[in-house]
C-alpha cells in the first residue's frame, strides 16, 4: 500500500482542528451546506454522448448530464489553458486578469482577485484541489495559487511527468515522443497514468471528508484528452477506424483572414505528426492520419469517462450523492481539422464551445432514496449500453465566468456582486452573470439587463496574435509579442470578431486599428465557414460589442 500523500496527511491535521472545535459531524439534514465537486477536463469540447454525438462512448458523463441542468451553448473566455482557468476560477475576463500567456500571476499582475476556492474556504468549507485545476507555473505562483485558495497542499500525479517523454512505443518497436500514444499501462513507468492516480486521490479525500464536520469543496482536474493522446490502449478498439470520420470541414475557409489560422505548433513537434513532413503552416494532414487523430482523441473521452465514473459512484459508496453539487466543465474545446485546424488557439465554436452541467440534489434531480445507487459506474465497453435520458436543458448563451456566481448561489453563499469598471481595485466580485435564475427553486436572481430576450445574450470571448500571419508563435505568444488581439461576440444568430491593435505595455486595444473582421451567421453556417465580414456595412462593430 502506497504510503499517503502529503494532501491526505494535511487533511488529517485540518479535520482533527475542525472536529477538536466542533466536535463529531452529526448527521445529515435539510439545512446542512452543500458540498461542492467540480470535475475540470482539460481539452474537451462537448464531443458526449448528452450532448448529440452517437458515435462517443461516454456513459457515465452522460449520467451525470440526465441529473443535471445541462448548457447547451457555455463558452470559455480564451481558448487556452492558463488564461481560460484563471479566469473562470476568479470569475474576471481576461482583460481583467491581464493573462493571455502563461507567464504572470494575477495577484501581483493584475490584482489580488479572489477565487471560487477561496470564497468557498473564507465561507467555512475544506478546499481541496487534485489534478490540474489551476495551471501549474507562474500563472498560479507554481503552488496552484496556495495557501489562498486551497486548505491542504494540492495534489499533483506522480506520473504526469512522464506526459511528453517517450514512452510511446511506434511501429518500430522503440519508445517515441508521439502525439498518438496508446499504451498498456502495466508497460508505463510507475504502471499508472495521472488521472488514474487523480481519480484515486479524490476518492480517498471523499473518504476523509465524509465524516467532517465541515463541508468540502474538491475540484478535480483530469488531463485526458490533451495531448499527446496516451491513454489505455483498448480503449481504441470502441472506434474502429473505419467508424470514423473526418471534420465535415477539413479545409481552410477561402475567406478566413490570416491572423484567424492558427498553425497548431504544439502537434508539429510531436515525432510521429515530424515524421509526415508536413508544410507549415497549412498542412494538411494526410486523411489516415486525421483518422487516427480523431479516433485517438475520442478514446481519450471515453477513458475519461471511466474516471468520472469511479468518481461519482464514489459519491453512491460514501452516501455523498444527496449532500454534493456536482459540476463537470472544460476549460475549452479543441478543433478536430475544422477549418484546417488543430488544437485550440481560436475564437470558433469548436474552440470556445465547452460542455457545462450542474447536478443539485433535490433540484435538478430528486434526493436519492436510501439505498439507491444514484451514480452507478456504467462500462462504456458494454455493447447494451444507451445514452440514458437528458435531464433538464437550456439553450440560452453562457460564459465560463458564470461559474463563480453559480455554485456560490447553489451552495447557498451569498453571490459576490457585479464588478464596477474597472474593477482591478476589488479583491471580490465577478463579471460573469449569474445561472440561479435558470435552476428549479428558491434563490433565484434576476438580472434586469438579460432578462426576456435571448437575442440579448452575449458570450465574449478573444485570442492574442503577434502577427497578421500565421507564424511559429502564433498559437500562444507572450505579453510583449502580443500586436493584435480578437474579439469576438457570440450571440443566439452570429458569431462576430474583429482583430484590432493591442499594446501589450498598457493592455489597451485600439478598436479604431481593425486588422480584420469575421461575421458568421449560426442559422445558414453553423460550422462558421461562410466569412461574410466583407459584405456588412464596412464591419462597423455593433453597440453591444464591448463587455
């Protein structure tokens, strides 16, 4: 038996001072604080089984989405890792937080913003964090943003370190740095892989908390399915190659400006993407290998899936599931050779469109009754297995952002305030909207500037460029290589972004400088491949263009 972590070991010091102040956890009852799991999966776009796509095995997600309120249409601020969960978990736009790279910490950068962990611990909760939910690095003062948002040491898997080593064996028999990368896990150093141990770790702090006197709040971070795609190789054998097929637009739209492309850099240096000589920075990539993109990035859902599985019928095992708020999101989606492209690094749907779901007990679902498996592990392997029925569903347009003002409300905290501009004076407010309104219940809020018409919802989101062209920073420049940045609104019939000058020393876009623009209509061109900024009135931007 592996010895305890240093998260388990701190767990036992903070619940021995809480139960040593309060004396044994009594039993549960109607006015006791909801806990809080918040499940972050890095890279996945909403390619689930809940959210239409027949072909992805997901069962256990699409579990949670039929108890749950399920967001048809969240998106992420920017589409990258860093300044996407900087954002959503301080609850500010990234011209807030003033991080589009990975390189600065907001509360030296920018200001000394609070976070939903934060907020939640201040409130009397256990904050715990296991995986990758802030991005490690400077962006989160390489400590996962401690001691301020977190009651024990964060958790890290031993084993991430090996993600981009070699340790995918190729058809050649030898171990390779590659982006297709099945294994077998006995095979892979310490025979694990990071969100297995991930999943270990949360299950053992759910076995810790569940005699606390004190609520929890435990954000999980899965990697999968980032790249490179290294996942239990059997995992494959659900999507046989000839079940899969390509982007239903793999080329690059005529009419995309340039500073929109971006050149997907990070899976040229992977050696099998080296070994096709590929041109940059168009490509394309060869249709057999696309294939074996997408099959492999489907696989990685489905293993996924089985983590989230064995977590949430931990929640059934300790009888947690009537006490817990589930919350399952990604911190963006990822382009699968839409438009010619790969990865994130864009303003698209595909790439700022992410899955969102809550599971509130006794809300969006009724309490389970005693002895009733709630969150039953579901085999994705089974042949019988069937997307179970949807839950509740809405449409309407959200951003990450709500994430903060949401779980605070369901969790029965008060909702920090709306933030003034500018706000980088206030360590707590948000600048997201608040969901309660969209929930069953009590505590609902109104907010009078959304209220009624869903044609005045707006998601913003916006991407750096060091240049008019695509070149070989162009998918994650830093600060002071920033020049261009776009903007883009997402409302219920368009998509419209207009690249405008930006200087990186005082974080100022000049509107008045347009680089280019993009105007897609949802209606007639849901893929966004029909760019008809040209032929608008001069691409005048509209009122409501600015957050």
């Amino acid at each position: 038996m592996p010895p305890p972590s240093r998260s388990l070991l701190w767990l036992g010091l903070v619940l021995g001072a809480v139960c040593a102040s309060h004396g044994p956890a009594a039993p549960g009852n109607a006015t006791d604080p909801l806990n809080v799991l918040l499940i972050i999966v890095d890279d996945l776009r909403p390619s689930l089984g809940c959210y239409g796509n027949k072909l992805i095995r997901s069962p256990n997600i699409d579990q949670l989405a039929s108890r749950s309120l399920l967001f048809q249409n969240a998106f992420a601020q920017q589409a990258v890792c860093a300044p996407s969960r900087v954002s959503f978990l301080t609850g500010r736009r990234p011209d807030t937080t003033r991080l589009y790279d990975f390189n600065s910490y907001w509360r030296v950068h920018a200001g000394n913003f609070s976070t939903i962990p934060q907020y939640f611990k201040e409130n009397g909760y256990v904050t715990m964090s296991v995986g990758k939910v802030f991005h490690p690095g400077i962006s989160s003062n390489h400590s996962d943003d401690s001691p301020y948002s977190w009651s024990v040491p964060p958790y890290h898997p031993s084993s991430e370190k090996y993600e981009n080593t070699k340790t995918c064996r190729g058809p050649d028999g030898e171990l390779h740095a590659n982006l297709l990368c099945p294994v077998d896990v006995v095979d892979v150093p310490e025979g694990t892989l990071p969100d297995k141990q991930s999943t270990e770790q949360a299950i053992q702090l759910l076995g810790k908390m569940k005699t606390s006197a004190s609520p929890f709040f435990l954000a999980v971070g899965y990697h999968k399915p980032h790249i490179p795609f290294r996942y239990p190789k059997e995992f494959q054998k659900l999507y046989p190659l000839e079940n899969v097929s390509l982007a239903p637009d793999p080329q690059v739209p005529a009419g995309l400006p340039l500073v929109a492309y971006n050149p997907w850099m990070d899976l040229r240096q992977r050696e099998d993407v080296q070994a096709l000589n590929l041109s940059v920075p168009y490509g394309p990539i060869p249709a057999d290998f696309q294939r074996k993109i997408r099959q492999s990035y489907f696989a990685c859902v489905s293993y996924l899936d089985t983590q989230v599985g064995r977590l949430l019928s931990t929640l059934d095992d300790l009888q947690l599931a009537s006490s817990t708020i589930v919350a399952l999101t990604s911190d963006h989606g990822w382009a699968l050779g839409e438009h010619g492209e790969w990865a994130k690094y864009s303003n698209f749907d595909v790439t700022t469109r992410v899955p969102l779901m809550f599971y509130v007990p006794g809300r969006t679902a009724p309490l389970p009754v005693e002895g009733e498996k709630f969150f039953p592990y579901l085999d994705p392997f089974d042949s019988i297995s069937e997307v179970p029925e949807p839950g509740r569903q809405t449409g309407d347009l959200v951003e990450l952002l709500s994430l903060f003002p949401t779980l605070a409300g369901l969790a029965g905290l008060r909702v920090p305030p709306r933030c003034p501009i500018p706000s980088f004076h206030m360590e707590l407010c948000r600048e997201g909207r608040n969901l309660l309104k969209l929930f069953e219940g009590r505590g609902e809020e109104e907010e009078p500037h959304v209220r009624g018409n869903p044609r005045e919802l707006i998601a913003y989101s916006q991407y750096p460029r060091p240049a008019d062209s695509p070149q070989w920073n162009s998918d994650k420049p830093s600060l002071e290589d920033i020049k261009v940045m776009g903007y883009s609104i997402r409302t219920v019939d368009y998509r419209y972004t207009v690249w405008v000058g930006f200087n990186p020393q005082e974080f100022l876009a000049n509107f008045s400088d347009i680089h280019a623009g993009e105007l897609y209509f949802v209606a007639s061109d849901p893929l966004q491949d029909h760019n008809v900024y040209n032929d608008s009135q001069g691409g005048t931007l509209p009122q409501s263009f600015m957050p």
